[in-house]
C-alpha cells in the first residue's frame, strides 16, 4: 500500500524563497563587465564552505548563462567544464576556427588548451578577442580551457595572466627571465612553434617588465580571475 509522505513546509518555503530569489536576480539582468561579475562573485564566496559555494557557482553560472552572450565550447574538456559552470546550453563547434568565428561574432568561446591546437597564438593578431576567463578557476592548478570574447577584463584583486611567445628557448628558461623582471610565469602548453604561459596577477600588454621578454612575437592574450 502505497503511503503518501508527509508535507515538510519549512523546507518547501525555503525552496520558494529560493525560487522567488532565482527570479528576482534573473530579472535584475547582468553585470557591465566581466571583472564586475568577478568582483562581485569574490564577494559573494567569502566564508563559504566547498558545498555551499559550488551550489552558488551552478545557480550563478546558469543565471550567466540566461543573461550573457551565446556560448560557444571546443574540446571534450571545454564541453565537461560548461556543462558544470553554465549547464547544458552550449553549442560545440568543430573546429577551433568556428569557436574563434563565434566570438568575434559577439559570442563567447570556451576553448581546451591542447598541443594539437596553437588557436591562442591567433589572439596576437586579434586584439579585440580577449581571454576573460579559465576554467578551472579555483587556483588550485592549470587552467584547461580558456573563455574568449570581444571584451577587456580589468584588475580583480586576484588575477592570471595569459602571454604568448614564439620563443624558441626552453620554457624553464623563459620562466627564470621572466621573473628576473619581476614577474612570476608558469608555463601552460605548447603548440605550433608558440608556448603560453600564466603570469600571476594583472599584468598589462604594455607592462614595461615585458619589454625585454624572449621572442620576435610575443604579447598578452587577455587576463583572468581565480577564486
């Protein structure tokens, strides 16, 4: 005999009140920028635990995801790391020149680093795509895939920086002249004859540090925050 279970009303008011939340914040529209979102978030996961603040990134990251440009991913890893961040609202493209194509289109490209693909280094020629944001972005280790977008992100308070050479030294190298200028760099992939590294915290294009970097091509691609 089937019994019906018992009604919970103070867990069911919670949920309303969560849903009455869900509603009033979509209703509020975004951010102007993508470093407002990010400080704003900082905020927001300040004295959270683990669970509370991943149940606050998925509801934010789909919130984002109704309110922000489309998203575009490229890679398996790309396809896993949206799917937990913004949920199943991405569109895949084949090849790195379509996610790359979207973004300039005024979508946003979720990309895997992968040693098959330089696509990065392209950004060089493309100063007004942006690297914005890496995923993961808890600081804890590399990033795998990297957001593209027609949009600069200012200083957060807690930054990576993304900066490309065609240097031909080896990266243990390249790391120790760079934090001869002060700057600590960790190296990311390399691909296409091209090495990409993570520069801690905000580092400008034109930082005066970076004037005597390694490499007849080299430059920032965009920066992002770590929380």
């Amino acid at each position: 005999m089937l019994v019906e279970p018992p009604e919970d009303p103070a867990r069911l008011a919670q949920d309303r009140a969560l849903v009455e939340a869900v509603r009033a914040r979509l209703a509020g529209g975004p951010r102007a920028t993508p470093d407002a979102e990010a400080i704003a978030l900082r905020t927001l996961l300040k004295g959270l635990s683990p669970a509370e603040a991943a149940a606050v990134r998925s509801v934010l990251g789909r919130i984002d995801a109704a309110h922000g440009a489309p998203l575009i991913v490229w890679g398996p890893a790309s396809q896993v790391l949206a799917a937990d961040r913004y949920g199943l609202v991405a569109r895949m493209a084949g090849k790195p020149e379509a996610a790359l194509a979207a973004a300039r289109e005024g979508g946003r490209a979720l990309m895997d680093l992968t040693p098959t693909s330089a696509w990065w280094g392209r950004l060089l020629a493309e100063p007004e795509l942006r690297v914005v944001a890496a995923l993961p972005d808890h600081g804890a280790g590399l990033p795998r895939a990297l957001m593209v977008r027609k949009a600069e992100i200012g200083p957060t308070g807690d930054d990576r920086t993304f900066w490309v050479t065609d240097s031909p030294l080896a990266a243990g190298r390249i790391v120790s002249g760079l934090g001869a200028s002060g700057l600590a760099a960790s190296p990311l992939i390399e691909a296409g004859g091209l090495k990409l590294f993570a520069l801690a915290g905000y580092v400008q294009a034109q930082d005066g540090r970076l004037s005597d970097a390694p490499g007849s091509l080299h430059g920032v691609i965009g920066a992002a925050p770590v929380f």
